[in-house]
C-alpha cells in the first residue's frame, strides 16, 4: 500500500473524531453563552465584607432574586492577591462577597438587613475565632444610592439596641478594587458540610440565618 493511500485511509478515520468533538463543544459554548446573558440581566451588584466568605456566601446564596453570589478580596493595595496573602493581613484586603440581585425581587436594603444579621458589627477586624483585619466589618458600595443607604442603615441599627457595643462597620467606595477568590472557595459551604469549620461555624450562622430570613429564601431552601 503506497504512502499516499495510508494518509488518505488516515484522514478518512479522523473525520469522525473531529465532528464528534465538534458536537461536544457546541453544548459548553452554549452553556456559557446562557450564563452570560443571564448575569448581565438587569442585575445589580453589591459587595460586603462579613467575616469568612464561606458563612456569608452560602446565606446571600440562598436569599430569593440573588442570581449569584462570587467569594473574592477588596479593600486592599496589593494586585491580585492570593488567599494564602490575603490570610496574611498584609494585603489589606477584606475577604467579601458580591452580591447579583434582582432589584425587582430582592432590595438593596433587604441584602442590608441579612448583611447585620450574618455577622457581629460589633466585632473590630474579626468574627469570632477568625481574627485579623480580612475579617473585618465593611460594606463596599457601588454608587452614592447604595451609600446612602448604608449610613442609613448603621444609624438605625446603632439605635436598635440589639447590641452591647459599638458598630465598627466600614463603608467605603469599591473603586473597582475586586479581585475574585480561587475557584475551590465557590459554593464551599455546601460542597464541604462535614468540614469541621463548616459544621461548627458556618452552620450554626445558617440557622440564625433561616429564623430571620425564612420567608425570603429561593424554594428550594425553604
């Protein structure tokens, strides 16, 4: 058989892999099409430091008219930063969340009143056993409406009387200073319930969480 058959006969067996990879690609870039049509619906974005994104995510993640929920680092002066830097407290950052909502489902001020009721204002650069200034209290805002109802929202909650002590809660302009966290810290919570950290932390937060909130949540988290 001559050198020019065997590369025709070849040619002939890859052309059904390629169209089979073809056809396979075809389902992903639609995928991803979809997804970025929806998260530029007329969502808007909010942006809060908690604490570990870990609690905050899985609670905003579950709230009804909250498309997406993107763990990440703000606040600081280093450029993209790891979360092993972060952990430092030598980047600046805060360990937060942003929030993509529906302001037609969810307001601003609803994501306000589960931003107090998710973590202890009262605490200075930590939440619990999780101390250092990643850990820190502050609402990032996105434009003067969402500022202003930020101060607003600390006054009000300041003469509440629900605590012992002062809000320490920061407010500050985002400036486009988000850097998105690593792709294992995404819907952490659920994939790791076991998790020592996860069933002795961020849980007993969830349940404070759904006594608060649970008229508000998607359904199937009722």
């Amino acid at each position: 058989m001559s050198n020019f058959t065997l590369r025709i006969l070849s040619f002939l067996c890859c052309i059904p892999m390629l169209l089979n990879c073809q056809q396979a690609q075809k389902p992903e870039k639609i995928i991803k099409q979809n997804m970025s049509q929806i998260d530029n619906s007329n969502l808007e974005v909010a942006t809060f430091g908690a604490g570990c994104f870990w609690c905050i995510e899985a609670a905003f993640d579950q709230l009804e008219g909250v498309s997406k929920v993107q763990s990440g680092y703000a606040g600081g002066h280093q450029e993209n930063p790891t979360y092993k830097e972060v952990c430092t407290g030598e980047t600046g950052h805060a360990e937060v969340i942003q929030v993509y909502f529906d302001p037609k489902v969810i307001s601003y001020q609803k994501l306000l009143d589960a931003f107090w009721v998710i973590h202890d204002p009262t605490q200075l650069n930590r939440q619990g056993n999780d101390v250092g200034t990643q850990y820190r209290s502050e609402i990032f805002y996105h434009n003067e409406a969402q500022k202003e109802l930020a101060e607003k929202a600390i006054v009000a909650e300041s003469a509440s009387g629900k605590y012992d002590k002062d809000i320490v809660t920061k407010i500050s302009a985002l400036d486009d200073n988000f850097y998105p966290a690593e792709d294992y810290h995404t819907d952490y919570y659920e994939l790791n319930k076991t998790q020592p950290y996860c069933s002795a932390v961020v849980a007993p937060k969830l349940q404070k969480f759904y006594k608060v909130f649970q008229a508000d949540l998607k359904p199937e988290f009722q």
